[in-house]
C-alpha cells in the first residue's frame, strides 16, 4: 500500500545522473527481486490450497486461499507503479486510474478476510461442536463474497466521487505527475472519505481479532481445552493483528514521510521509502505465507515439496504429522 506515498516521493526516486543513480539502481533491483521471490512463494502456496480436496473443504484453508489471492494480486499492479515511479515513467489518466483501482480493489479484502479468519479460529476453539455447523463450505463462500461485495462497494463510492470532481473541473487525460494515488484522488474530498472509511475499516476490524483472541484466552484456562491447540490459535490471532497494524501503518506514514522530505535530501527520502516499500507494502502481503505456509502441518509438508518442484529430500517430510 506504499503507493499512497508515490504522489509525494517520486521525484526523490528519480534516476538523476550522478553516483546515486547505481543505488537508486542497486534499490530497485534488490525490491523486485523480493517481490518476485514472494509473489513465486505466493503462487506456489495458492497452488498447494488447491492440489489436495481437504484444503477446498476446510473453511480455514479456503479463507487462506481467499486472503493469499488478493494479497498476490495486489502485489502486480504495486510494483508496476513502483517500477513506473523509479524510471520518471508517466502514463495516461485513464491507465493511471485503471492501476490504483486494481490496487485499492484488494486493498479491503485482506483485513476483512482477517476478521472473518479471527472468528472462524474463535469458534472452532470456543465452539467445537458447532463450528462444523458454523463454517461450512457454503457459509465460508458467502462470507468471502461479502467481503469482495464491500470491496467493490468501497471503489464504486471512489469512481461516483471522482466523476462528480470532474463536472467541477477540467478532466485532463495526460498527467502532469506520476501515477500515484494522490494524482488520481487529487480533490480534498478523498483525504476526507478516506480518514473515515480506513477509521472504520480498522477499528471494526481490530475489535473484531482482538475479541477473538481474548476470547480464546479465557477458554484455554479451561481444564477441558487443548492448551496446545489454544496456544496456537492464540499465536496465529496475535500474528493476524501485527499483520493488521502493518497495513494500518501504511496508509497513515505517508504524511511522515511527507513532513521528512522537506528536511532531509533526495536521497535520504529515497532510502526511506524503499525501507517503507518493502516493510509495509511487500512484508505484511507475504506473512500468510509464513503464518499458515509454514506453521501449518497439514500445509507445511505439500508446500514445501512444491516448492522444491516435486524434489524428494530428507528434510522435507512426505507426510503431515
């Protein structure tokens, strides 16, 4: 989501001359690099949750499957602006905004596909016997088509509002600026839908995992629970919040980073915004991978002899545990 940054830092990205140019470089290269590292890890994940029937029939893994889907996606037209920003490249309005709505379309899905993971690990601890009532195959999927549905919601509320800007100004098809964010939802009125809509995006969210976390505390307290399994929910809960407030910090640093670029030179600003980049755009994307990819022992063993291509080693368990 350091996107929202791009309208502000690219010229502090630019390959000027000079021997900031081959760091700039050097940045660049090491980012995609990363990307291309995760988005093959990504891929690869999304392949193992549709290789075996038990991952298309666990409400879990197909809620994984949804999160690990847009958090992939998101990432492809990210790095294409982010390519864009670092090589002076502009574009068209119309494919400008074509590109920030690919990115803002899953922006939403990942934190409430997050709530709906934080509920569905609280009832399976908190209510076991219900919890194949609960979360069936047919209840998971409307419950992620909901999620989409508010995402879609959430751009079409964009569009309405930036087609009423236009009637009051000039619509011009050529940019002046980079594609970013800000050049898209340039209007005062966005700054202000926008406060509102993550405030409540967020806050309901965060409710929503830490009410799951402390619910499971006080079950596994309980003789009857299996202290080992509660545990667990409890780590993946607390993860689902970091990962939370790594998406949270994203959207709100971007007026830090605003107020550094008018104290300290280009390419101090440029160092920070790759840091940002690659700690709140690409790392909280990729940690479903490590919570589930490699804690899960149903998950864990498939992905891994995916990954290695099919390649029997032994280190690499042929079968869950």
């Amino acid at each position: 989501m350091v996107y929202l940054l791009q309208g502000k830092a690219n010229v502090t990205t630019s390959l000027d001359p000079g021997p900031e140019k081959y760091e700039l470089i050097l940045f660049g290269m090491l980012i995609v690099s990363a990307i291309c590292c995760f988005f093959y890890i990504n891929c690869v994940l999304l392949f193992t949750l549709r290789s075996k029937p038990v991952f298309c029939e666990t409400s879990r893994f197909i809620l994984l499957f949804n999160l690990l889907f847009a958090d992939t996606f998101q990432q492809i037209p990210s790095l294409l602006l982010y390519i864009l920003s670092c090589f002076n490249r502009k574009i068209p309005f119309d494919a400008c905004g074509f590109l920030v709505l690919l990115c803002l379309a899953t922006d939403s899905i990942s934190p409430l596909t997050l709530a709906v993971m934080s509920v569905e690990r609280y009832v399976a601890v908190c209510l076991p016997l219900r919890h194949a009532t609960i979360f069936t195959v047919r209840s998971t999927g409307m419950a992620i088509a909901m999620v989409w549905a508010l995402s879609f919601i959430h751009i079409l509320i964009r569009v309405f509002m930036l087609v009423h800007v236009f009637t009051i100004i000039p619509f011009n098809l050529h940019m002046n600026n980079f594609c970013s964010k800000e050049a898209i939802f340039f209007s005062p009125i966005f700054n202000d839908f926008e406060k509102v809509y993550a405030s409540t995006l967020f806050v309901s969210v965060g409710l929503a995992i830490i009410g799951s976390y402390i619910g499971v505390a006080l079950v596994a307290t309980s003789a009857s629970t299996d202290k080992a399994s509660a545990r667990k929910v409890l780590q993946t809960l607390l993860l689902h919040l970091i990962q939370l407030c790594l998406v949270l910090t994203s959207i709100t640093y971007s007026t830090i980073i605003i107020a550094i670029a008018r104290t300290v030179g280009r390419l101090t600003i440029s160092r920070i915004y790759n840091v940002c980049f690659v700690f709140l755009n690409i790392l909280p994307r990729c940690l479903s991978a490590l919570i589930y990819g490699l804690r899960d022992q149903t998950i864990r063993p498939v992905l891994m002899h995916n990954l290695c291509c099919g390649c029997k080693s032994s280190v690499i368990p042929n079968k869950s545990r």
